[in-house]
C-alpha cells in the first residue's frame, strides 16, 4: 500500500489541501449552501478498522470532527459577519503504529464563507514519528491567488516553503468537500461533482448517490444513502493505486456520515460514527 493512500486514510474524513507548484488552476463557481445540518455546533466522533485475511476488526485510528462559527476572517467585509470553521482532528492508535510502522497525529482547520461554502484558509499540523510539519494556505477569490506555507517548527530557523497559485471559481479540501456534499439534496440516482485542491492541482471529483436502505448506527436504525466520490484511478486524487471509497450519508436533516468503507488491494478500512454532539 503506497504511502499516499495511508495518507488518505489518515485524512479521509478531512484532508488538507497542500500547494506544491506554481501554475494556475480553475475550479466550479460558487455554490449557495440552502442547508447547513451542522450548526451552529456539531462534534462527531468516529473509529477506524483494519481488515485483511486472519486480521479483523483492528481498530487504527480515531477521528474526531467539529463544526462552528466564527467572527469572518476576510477582514473588512462587514457584510458577512461570520465563517464557518471546520476542524479534524486524526491520531493512529494501537497495532497499527507497529503494523505499518507510522505513527500519526493530523490536526487540521478549515474555515469557509458561511453562504456558499467557499474555502477561506486551511491550516494543519501535521505529526508521523519524530516529523512535524505545519501548514497555512489562504484563498483570496476575488484576487485568484491561493497563497501556500510549509514550515517546520523543529527547525524554527529554517526558511519555509512557499508557493502562489492563480486560480479561479471555488475550490474544497476533502475536510470541507464532506460538509459540502452534506448540504446537497441526496437522492437516489443523482450524480455531482465536487472540485477538490491539492498538490497544486485541481481534481475532479464525480459524486454518485448509489444505493439506499436502513442501517444499524450508533444512532438507531436510519435509512442512510449510499455516496460514492470516484477517488481512485488515472488522473484522480489517488492515481498509483486501485480502490474504492463509499460513505454512507443519513437520510433526515442533518446528513450524517455514519460510516465510509475504503477498498483497497492490502486491505479494507472500515471508519464507523461512535458518538455525534450538538450544542
């Protein structure tokens, strides 16, 4: 299994965006959120499992999600008083440190304009073993610059990474794409795209709602759709390996992931909701 798609693993629920090039990519064009199931507060706490071959159930990781608002953080724009801040935070736990021999901790912000849903700043703290990196990247749309930072605080003195990319439209992270597609009208059969940013590029994601039917949840019994984002394969987020990503969306009002099931050709992950908070 190849270290891009452990680092997805990592993220999978909330990733950062990274910008490594200097080029200039586009996106969608904003899109209105008509409904945000996550506010004001909202905190969801998930576990993660390994299966493959005589493995089974090895819990990996846990994750822990939360959803708030905030004072808006594009200074002067007294006609939008607040953002939305979306926060991850990801530790690897157990056998998995030794099995795959990397231990994690993923910290990571995403704020967004509270109408449509458009990034505003992403920031992560990024901890495997001894190495720690911390990145900021901020998204000016009217100016079209994505502007990227990489520094490692064990090394203080050290000059950080930068880089500056034009683009234009809307971008997500995976961290605010699953908020983003939490706020679309799910219905069975219908098919979207979320455009996603990272590595300095822009990519493409098809979204199908596949399936629906009642599952057993740590909420109840719950009718829950079936959502797969075509992550996997040539020219797509995760392009070095094969695999298959589904998440499973509550049917009501508030469109919880309950659960998401990552296949991949070492083994399946299973990442299943274990307590969801709201203030």
């Amino acid at each position: 299994m190849s270290r891009r798609t452990i680092y997805f693993l990592v993220l999978v629920l909330g990733v950062t965006v990274s910008v490594l090039s200097r080029q200039s990519i586009s996106a969608q064009q904003p899109i209105a959120a008509s409904t945000r199931p996550f506010e004001p507060i909202e905190e969801l706490q998930y576990e993660a499992e390994f299966n493959r071959s005589l493995i089974r159930g090895l819990n990996i990781a846990d994750f822990k999600f939360r959803s708030a608002r905030i004072p808006n953080v594009e200074n002067g724009n007294s006609s939008k008083p607040v953002s939305l801040v979306f926060r991850a935070d990801v530790a690897s736990k157990g056998f998995f440190t030794r099995l795959f021999n990397l231990k994690f901790h993923e910290q990571v912000e995403s704020t967004v304009d509270a109408e449509t849903l458009t990034l505003q700043r992403t920031t992560i703290r990024d901890e495997q073993g001894k190495r720690v990196r911390e990145t900021e990247t901020t998204y000016d749309r009217a100016k079209g610059k994505m502007a990227w930072t990489r520094r490692d605080p064990n090394n203080p003195t050290a000059e950080p990474n930068k880089a500056l990319v034009d683009f234009s439209g809307q971008l997500q992270d995976i961290l605010s794409a699953i908020y983003f597609i939490r706020t679309q009208p799910l219905q069975l059969g219908k098919s979207f795209e979320i455009f996603i940013g990272d590595g300095g590029k822009v990519y493409r994601v098809p979204v199908r709602v596949l399936e629906k039917k009642k599952l057993k949840t740590v909420l109840g019994s719950i009718m829950a759709f079936r959502v797969e984002p075509d992550l996997f394969g040539p020219d797509s987020l995760i392009d070095d390996e094969k695999g298959q990503f589904t998440l499973w969306i509550t049917d009501d009002g508030r469109h919880i992931p309950v659960t998401a099931k990552i296949k991949t050709d070492y083994g399946t992950f299973d990442i299943k909701l274990k307590k969801a908070v709201y203030n």
